[in-house]
C-alpha cells in the first residue's frame, strides 16, 4: 500500500494517504451534519450520524497513523477521539431502547 499513485509537484500521494484523506474528511463532515440538524431543530443537536462519520472518520484516520505513516502523535490524536465517539454511540443506543422499550404498544 504504499506504492505512489500519484506524484503532484513533490505532493505523493499513496492509497494510505487517500485512506487518511478520506477519513479527515469524514471527520471534519460531521461538524456540517451536526450545523444542519441544529438549524433545523433550532436548537443544538447532535444527530446519530454525527456519531458514526466520528468513528468512521477517527478509525480511518487512526489506521492510515498505525499503518501508513507509523506516528505515535497520529495514533494518539485519533484514538480518543473514536473510544469517546462509540462510548456516546453506545450511551443512546441503549437510551433508544429503553424508550422503546417504555412506550406503551397500540
């Protein structure tokens, strides 16, 4: 994986970098879902899909890190911030299906 793809003025770009790249843009994503159900619920909000280009975004990011550009500073940044993104995931999941769970059945 990293065999150069593309070579762009000395900008080398390796399937590790698009995997890095996409997961950036994924990550940076979810501040645009999380701006648009604020201003249609006109209030703040987080919706679930904010949580899932988190995880999805931090574990990209984390992977290109660990296996494409071996930095301990990379693996840090974006460890915590994936764990913290599916501990919340979690925590309304299981909100979710209390709620159901307490509705009563028509």
């Amino acid at each position: 994986m990293d065999q150069v793809l593309f070579d762009f003025d000395h900008v080398v770009i390796t399937p590790w970098k698009l995997i890095g790249y996409l997961g950036a843009f994924l990550f940076t994503a979810r501040w645009f879902v999380q701006l648009y159900a604020t201003r249609k619920a006109k209030r703040a909000h987080l919706p679930m899909m904010f949580w899932y280009l988190s995880i999805v975004g931090s574990l990209m990011t984390l992977s290109y890190f660990i296996w494409g550009k071996n930095d301990s500073v990379g693996i840090i940044q974006n460890a915590f911030p994936a764990v913290v993104a599916m501990y919340n995931l979690i925590v309304e999941l299981r909100h979710r299906r209390t709620e159901r769970a307490s509705q009563p059945s028509v």
